[in-house]
DNA sequence: ACCTGAACACCGTTCAAGT
DNA sequence: ACCTGAACACCGTTCAAGT
C-alpha cells in the first residue's frame, strides 16, 4: 500500500491572492456541501468543481489530487477538537487522577457529539483514503497531553506514565468512534456518555 | 403446503454447483491475495477475475457487485472472530467479573493480532463501503454475549448489566481498532496487551 | 444454460490551448 | 500567469453474442 508523504497532502498553491484564498474557501465548502448532500460515493471531483464554481483544471491547481482535498478537510476538523481538548486540559490541570480522566472522557464525548452530523461525514472520508498517519498522529498528540496532564495530578504515581496515557486514549478515542459509526442509536451514546467516564476513572484509579 | 420445487427434480449429482462452489471460493480468494498484494486502491473487479481464472461477466453472476464481494469477505472474517470470542466466553462462564472482563480483553487482542496482516487488510475494506451495518450486528451481538457472562458471575451485581457489557464490548473494540490501525507498532500494541486487561477489570470491578 | 468480453457511463487526472 | 475543458486511462457494470 503506497504512502503519500504529507508533502504531497498539501494544498500544491498557497493562497497570497485574496481571490485564491475565495476559490480554496469555496472548494472547502463545497466539498462538505456534496459530502452532506450526496454522501461519500458521490464525492467526485466534477461535483465538488461544479458545485464550487470553478473548473476542474482550477482545483487541481490548489489540490494535487483528491485525497489532498479530504486530507485538508480532516486536517481542519482535528484541529477544532485539538483545540477544544487543549482548552479542557487547561481546566483540568493540578486535579486528582479520577477527576481528570473523568474530564477528558466528557471533554471528547462533548466535542464528538456536538455536531455529530458533520463529524460522522468526515469520519465517512477516513475510509476512502489513507488516514492512518492524520489519526495516529492525533492519537499521539492527545496521549501526549493526557500524560502531561496525569503526570501533574496532586496524587499521581504512576509505574508508566505514558502507557496509562496511551491506553486513556486509545479507550476513549476508539470506543467514541466505534459506537458513533457502527451503532449511533440514542440509548448507545446515553450509556456511553454514562460509563464512559467511569471506566475511565476506575482505570486510572487502579492503575495510580 | 409445500410443493416441490423443480430444483429436486433435477439429477442428484449436480456438477454445477460444485463447480460452482469452487468458483465462488476461487473469486473469494483471489479477492483477499489481491488485497494483500496490491492494497485496497488496486482491489478492483478486473483483477479479482483474472487473478481467479474467469471472466467478469461470470463474476457477476455470483454477485450482483462489488460491494457484494467484500461484504461476503467480511463477513466470513466476522464470524471467525464470533466463534474464538463464543469459545472464550465459554471458558470464562461462572468466573469472577474481574477475570471476565480481563480474559474477554486478552481473547479479543489474541483473535485481532494472530493474523494482523489479513485482519488489518479486511478492516481497510471497511471504509470502501458502508460496513456500519455489519459492525453494528457484531458489536451488539459482542455485548449480549458479555452481558450474559456478567450476569452469571458469582460477585455479580450490576445496577445495568446491559450498559456495562456494551461499554467493555465499545471499549475493548474500539481501542484495539484504534491502535490497530492508526498507531500499530511493537511498543503500542505491548502496552495495549498490559494495559487493557487492566483497564477491563478495574471498570467492572468498579461499577460491580 | 451458461460464459464471455466489448461496450457504456462515469471517475480521477492531465495538458494544450485559450485569456 | 492563470483558467479551461476536451482527452486519456481506468473503473464498475451490462448485455448481445457466442458456446
């Protein structure tokens, strides 16, 4: 399976013009228009061009290919919830273990269901392209943050820091997905929201 | 009142469907070599039929599309994982919730790493099409099973028994994916191995 | 009755030709 | 310098024509 380096992700022209920061706006509102609209198997090129305004030969100036065009697009989805989780690690810093993992698991389920209609779309395009290193990426980054943020918890005494951050976020990131695109009932995200947050308690609970 | 269908008219030898059911089994394998070797963006319908010896139009007689075939595959890998977990759980009805919740987690990540290669491969398929149906049979049925596990303990005593199996079934799914196929290497999956028995078990113990 | 593969509609991508 | 869209290679799927 061939990796594309991220090199050749990004947009191949960089807005300077204010015309051209306009035409990739309109692309990237476009794209989710479509995506909304049609769904992924009708997220084609000629769409999104059309639907934007612009000729086909116009997009592939700012984007050398599809995948760079979604790439982008989740790349600025995971930076909403990259923030929003940094602002949530803010308010938690110097609490106790419990309360903190307690927190983060909130923090992500609020981020994730808030506009769940959007984040499912975007989910929908992980499949269709490579986005192994985008997700591994954030999954490093939020373990990062969460060991941090254990490490400075009052009552704190982890054997492996970062291994307890890891799982944390291996557990709250994997289970919210998985419940959201393989059965996003009402009941499901009532219980997750509920136990969620207590399992991730117990563990860091046990483990301290 | 059921009458006789042509079909047991018919010679009793049928060297059609045995030829039949070779092809099927030809397609279903060239499908997963193809895979293997080319990747998912190479996994089309040409290349399954010459890799399997016949023609496209034979192809589609034994599904109706693409789609049809990988579901097929998925499937067949869905119900491999079903009958290691069904073992399991058989080996662990009437332990203590701590030891359920813990051996439920190491058979999970035992069925899931055996063959990486092959479980990795089919779970790319996944985001080609819509798999959300299937995963969520497969997850809910997970959770009746552990439900009923639960339930069975001898220190048993769930306030929601149900909500608490479908937390472990999203938690230890939805992590093992998580790693698996974001952030697969030596190191993560170690820890995942340490710790998400360790989290299962702290998370029953807790709300028992 | 069953298999074949050219043909069709559509996709992602390119590039000579315009402005 | 920048935009256009016909053209290209390839995809999933069909169906008239073979055997």
């Amino acid at each position: 399976m061939n990796r594309l380096g991220p090199t050749l992700l990004k947009p191949r022209k960089a807005p300077k013009q204010t015309r051209s920061a306009a035409t990739i706006e309109a692309i990237h509102t476009a794209t989710i228009q479509v995506l909304l609209a049609e769904g992924v198997a009708r997220l084609t090129t000629t769409r999104v061009a059309e639907r934007a305004g612009v000729s086909i030969g116009t997009m592939y100036q700012y984007y050398p290919h599809k995948q760079a065009l979604l790439f982008a697009i989740v790349e600025q989805q995971l930076e909403t919830v990259t923030a929003f989780m940094l602002a949530a690690a803010d308010r938690l810093r110097g609490r106790h273990v419990g309360d903190v993992a307690e927190g983060l698991a909130t923090a992500w389920l609020d981020v994730k269901t808030s506009d769940s209609q959007a984040f499912r779309a975007i989910y929908s395009i992980a499949a269709e392209f490579d986005l192994a290193e985008g997700m591994g990426r954030a999954l490093k980054h939020m373990a990062e943050v969460m060991s941090q943020l254990l490490a400075a918890a009052p009552d704190a005494n982890f054997e492996d820091c970062d291994a307890v951050a890891f799982m944390l976020a291996s557990m709250i990131g994997g289970s919210v997905r998985t419940v959201m695109d393989a059965a996003a009932s009402e009941e499901n995200l009532m219980r997750l929201r509920r136990e969620l947050p207590l399992a991730c308690r117990a563990y860091v609970t046990a483990v301290r």
